[in-house]
C-alpha cells in the first residue's frame, strides 16, 4: 500500500460519502417529517442521472443540468407530494410501499421507452477534465475535486437552512415532535411540501454529478438507495448532521474495502450497521426512546 493510492482511495472515499449524503439527507427528512417510506428515492437519483445525459448530448454541457437538476427536482417533488403522497401520510405502511414500488416500475417503463436500455456515459466537462498535482507523485481529478466542493456547499447550505431559519426550526420540530406542528398551529401540508421538493431535488442533484463518475444505467439507483438507508439507520432517522458523518463513514468504509480487502467489502458496511444499532438503536445522532 503506497501513499498516493491510499491518497486517492481516501479522497475517492470522500466524494462517494457526499453524494451518499444528498441522497441520505432528502430520504431522512421525509421519513423523519412525514413518515413516508420512498423505496422510489433512488429512481429519482436515477433520475437525475439521466437528465445529465440528454442534457449533455442536446447542449454538450453538463453544467446546464445542474441548475435544471435542482430546480426541476424540486418542482418535481412537488408535484409527487400534491399529486400522491399527500393522500399516503395517514395511511399503512404498506401502502406507502405500494406506492413508491409502483412508481420505480413507472419510472424504469417510462425510461425505456425514452432512452432505451442502453448504459451511456457522459463526458466529464472539458474545462474540469485534467489533474491536479497534490504531491510530486500524486495528482487527482478535477472533476472530483469539483464535486466534493460542490456537495460540501450544498450540505453548509442545507445545514444553515433547517439550523438557522425559522423554516428549518420548524421541520426540525416536526422530525423530533410531529404532533407539536399541529399544536402550533403551523400549516403541515406547507412543511411537507417544502421538505419532499427539498429531498427530491437533492437526489436529482446526485445523479446529475454521478452520471460521469459511474455512468448511467437502467436501475443505477437500487445501488445507491440500498447504501442510502444504511447510512440513514446509522446517522439515525431525521437526522441530517447524522446522515452526513455517517455518509462520510460508509463511503469511506466501502470504497477502502473495495480497494483493499474487495472480498470483505460487501459485508463490511452492514456489519458496522449492526455494530451501531447494538450500541445506539436509535442511530449515533438519533433521538433516544
């Protein structure tokens, strides 16, 4: 094991647990705020994925499908939260299941049927495609280096709005206490709104930087959803500061496994899950029974 390789596994490490922790923090706030199970979550990284590529192939930018990315994944999810799971938040959770397991088959139909079953890679933008040097014999790419920076604004700014708004007090509230939204008086249908569109939108965002990382494929995001709700159990259910150092954790974990001991790989990450639910089962940042 040489230093630059474990530099790069490290830093790879990184970049995979950020884009785990846009995934993660939309897929706990619903859970947390509404009590929706979204098995279709990562359809909507999927999603995002693919945006990336018919936006690159149309334009030859993908940076054009960022700002779509994030504001057509929130305008998206509100067309899902008005449109469906408005009518699912007092219902079983079975038919939640129902629900979202219905629209990933919607999805991977309405897929094929537009872009075929074909995988696609999507080419990293050219003013990001080199190197950069970190040490004389090591040097790491660009593009990763710019999506790490851009998840890390995304997740300071995310943090800043349920921390330090009045908006973010509210849902943080609704997460912990839901029954004492209604006791306040405070609209839930505006707090549900705004936390689905806020959580689609930021699994959309993921597949739009993924796309060139891992390229794009029917069903990318079963992958993706599976680690995502690891990272939720052990950051603990609606929490956002759990989920994004338990997705920092997890990437790490995996990507060094896979580097290091792939046999081991696999079971690492649900192993360490079991380690944590033992210690705390409500998840490290969870609230206790």
């Amino acid at each position: 094991m040489d230093i630059a390789s474990l530099l790069v596994q490290l830093l790879n490490g990184v970049q995979y647990g950020l884009l785990l922790f846009l995934i993660a923090s939309g897929l706990t706030l619903i859970f947390g705020v509404m009590g929706i199970i979204n098995l279709a979550h990562g359809s909507l990284f999927m999603l995002g994925a693919y945006s990336a590529f018919l936006v690159a192939r149309a334009t030859g930018s993908l940076w054009l499908a960022v700002p779509a990315g994030l504001a057509g994944g929130a305008l998206f999810g509100l067309i899902l939260e008005r449109g469906l799971f408005r009518r699912f938040y007092t219902r079983d959770h079975l038919d939640q299941v129902l629900l979202t397991f219905a629209l990933i088959l919607l999805f991977e139909e309405t897929r094929s049927l537009l872009v075929g079953n074909d995988f696609y890679s999507v080419p990293v933008p050219a003013i990001l495609d080199f190197s950069i040097p970190i040490t004389s014999g090591f040097a790491y790419s660009a593009y990763r280096f710019a999506v790490i920076a851009l998840c890390l604004v995304l997740a300071a700014t995310l943090f800043f709005w349920i921390e330090r708004t009045k908006t973010g007090a509210i849902i943080r509230a609704a997460a912990e206490k839901p029954e004492m939204v209604d006791v306040l008086g405070i609209d839930s249908r505006r707090i549900h709104a705004t936390v689905f569109a806020v959580g689609t939108s930021l699994a959309v965002i993921a597949g739009v930087l993924a796309a060139p990382l891992y390229s794009v494929y029917p069903g990318m995001g079963d992958g993706f959803l599976i680690i995502s709700f690891v990272v939720v159990v052990i950051g603990g259910l609606g929490s956002v500061s759990g989920a994004f150092w338990a997705a920092l954790v997890i990437g790490l974990v995996d990507t060094l496994g896979k580097a290091y001991v792939p046999k081991a790989a696999g079971l690492a990450i649900y192993v360490l899950m079991a380690a944590v639910l033992l210690w705390r089962p409500s998840g490290l940042f969870g609230q206790r029974a």
